[in-house]
C-alpha cells in the first residue's frame, strides 16, 4: 500500500501550474468566476459585498478558447485521407476509433485541441479483455479489437524511462482514471484509480480501508500484456523534452487574464461614472429624500438648493474639476478605490 502511486511527479506539478491557468479559461466566464481572486484581485480598499458584486458582473471575452477552436479547425476541415497500403480491417476500425463513436477525425481533432490548449496529451492502445477466446475468430466474434484511449494532460501522473537501443522509452507509465460503479439500484458514483502500466503487465490501485483502519491506496487489479512495450504515444502542444510539452499561447492566456480584470474595472467606472451624484445645500436634517418621477421634495430654507453634479462644456480648470467629480463619484461608490 502506498499514497505515492496517486500523487503526480514533481515535472508533472511544474507542467500543472499552468494547466489550472488555461482550465479556468476554456470553461468560460462561469469558472474565471469561480477562480474569484485568484484572477480578479480585490482591491485594498474595496468591501467584500462591492467586489463579490463586481465579481459576479465581471464576463469573459473567449480569446484563449476562440483562438484554440479555430487553430484546431484548420488541420481537419478536410477528412483524413487513408492510405491505399492501410489494412481493411483497419479502416474498419477507424470508423469508431475509440469504441466511443468517434472517427479518426473526431478524435484527431479533440487530441489536437487538448495538445494546443495544455501542450501534452497522449494516445494510449489498448484491448478489451480476453474472456476465453483462443482463436483470431473467437476475438472477431467477440468484439475484440484494439482500440485508441486519449489520454488528457490531467490523467498523467507519472513515468519512468529507460535508453534502449539508442532511444528513450517508457518503463513505467502511471495514469489517473475514474471509474463508473454502482451506487444503490439506480444511481452511479464515479471511483478514482491509477493505472500503472510497464512492460508486459499492468496494475489498478483505488483508495481502501487498510489493517488499522486507515485509507490508503491499495492494490485492486493487475494482470500482464502480449507486448513488451508501454503502447503510448505523446502528443505536444510545444515539446521541451520526452514526455514534457507547454502551451504553445500560454502568453495569450496571460493576456486573456489581463483582459478580464481591465475588462472588469472598465465595467465598474463605467457604472459609477453613469450613476449621477446628488449634490444638496440646506435643505434641512428634516427633509425627507426619495428620489423618482413620483417625488417631490420641499425645503423651508430660502437657500436650500439640490442638484446632480455634472462637468461642464467648457469647465474653466479641466482637469482639476474632473479629478474633483470623479473622486467624489468613487467616493460614493462602492469601489472607493480613488486615495
């Protein structure tokens, strides 16, 4: 039993800190508000209640996730063209790929948009399990075909390699997958588990009670392979090295960011700028204000005047007036960003 099949390598970590970044931009305004602020700081003077508001107004322009799709568009607007020399059971299978529906070119595409938005993803062949069939017949009537796994950034934990015959290969592979169980007579639940895949044999580990009680990861499946190859191939956005690939517009995810919080602070001047400020000269600790079409306000004081603040066509100290409206503006507002 060990904690540590579960935990990714520290180049794997490295990788990730970006990856959190560009997941918060391909969801959308809906996760870059969940993120809150980590990439919408709060300002040192503003409320909590004026930034949660501002928070919750602030939206995204999609340019990372725009600029991702369409990039990804360019390779597949045509279909694949299969080779002549491709086997035709072969060409059988690439009608469904992935025994999921999807066609080389579905999943080509969805591979590729993962390697431009994160930088690595992989393919990984795999088979589903033989149940007693002997013969190449037995496995055609049993549905049983290799097939291609697409492997997400997120899923990859962990290697080990190794230089044989003059190149780099896996000697250990470990991958997180969840895993669909039941869950009372109508429901599922998903189960986390790492595969770790070597040459010639495989292992499952889940999360379980132990002796003392604990949970721990453990051991719940393994078995062994006809091959004597890790069957994954690495796709990358930008390769650094083996297994190591970046985003190849993380700098466009940066400005993206930066976008949204000038996008956001544009918003909120914007509103404060366009809710006129009320200015009142003597009208009494008596007078009650309401303001509205509906309203009248009397004042008993000959000097009593009321009135919205506003600039001037030809104001004879521009700037300082403008200072002076806009610093009262914010003082009134929720932000009372201005010092």
């Amino acid at each position: 039993m060990t904690d540590a099949v579960r935990q990714q390598s520290s180049v794997v970590s490295a990788m990730a800190e970006d990856w959190t970044l560009i997941d918060a931009l391909m969801g959308g305004t809906k996760t870059m508000r969940q993120a809150g602020k980590r990439y919408l700081p709060q300002w040192p003077a503003e409320e909590q209640r004026s930034y949660a508001a501002r928070l919750a107004t602030a939206t995204l322009f999609p340019a990372y996730e725009r600029t991702v799709s369409v990039l990804t568009g360019k390779p597949f607007s045509k279909p694949i063209t299969i080779g002549e020399d491709v086997p035709a059971r072969i060409k059988g299978w690439l009608e469904d790929v992935d025994l999921q529906g999807r066609n080389l070119d579905a999943f080509g595409s969805d591979l590729c948009q993962g390697a431009l938005g994160y930088g690595l993803q992989g393919i990984l062949v795999d088979c589903p399990p033989n149940r007693g069939a002997k013969t190449k017949a037995d496995e055609q009537k049993a549905g049983l075909r290799p097939y291609f796994v697409h492997v997400r950034h997120d899923n990859i934990l962990g290697w080990k390699t190794a230089r044989v015959g003059g190149s780099i290969v896996l000697t250990q592979l470990r991958l997180l997958e969840l895993v669909e169980a039941p869950d009372g007579e109508f429901a599922v639940k998903m189960i986390e588990q790492v595969r770790v895949l070597e040459p010639g044999k495989w292992t499952t580990w889940r999360k379980g009670k132990v002796a003392d009680g604990t949970e721990s990861w453990v051991q719940a499946e393994n078995g062994t392979t006809t091959i004597g190859v890790i069957p994954f191939v690495p796709i990358y956005g930008k390769r650094k090295d083996f297994m190591i690939g970046t985003a190849p517009m993380i700098e466009l995810a940066h400005a993206n960011v930066e976008h949204w919080q000038s996008k956001s602070d544009q918003q909120t001047i914007l509103h404060v700028a366009r809710v006129p400020v009320l200015f009142a000269k003597d009208i009494g600790s008596e007078t009650q204000l309401k303001i509205g079409s509906d309203c009248f306000i009397s004042a008993s004081s000959k000097d009593a005047d009321l009135n919205i603040l506003s600039i001037p066509a030809k104001p004879s100290k521009p700037v300082g007036y403008l200072s002076s409206i806009l610093k009262t503006a914010c003082a009134k507002s929720a932000l009372n960003c201005w010092s």
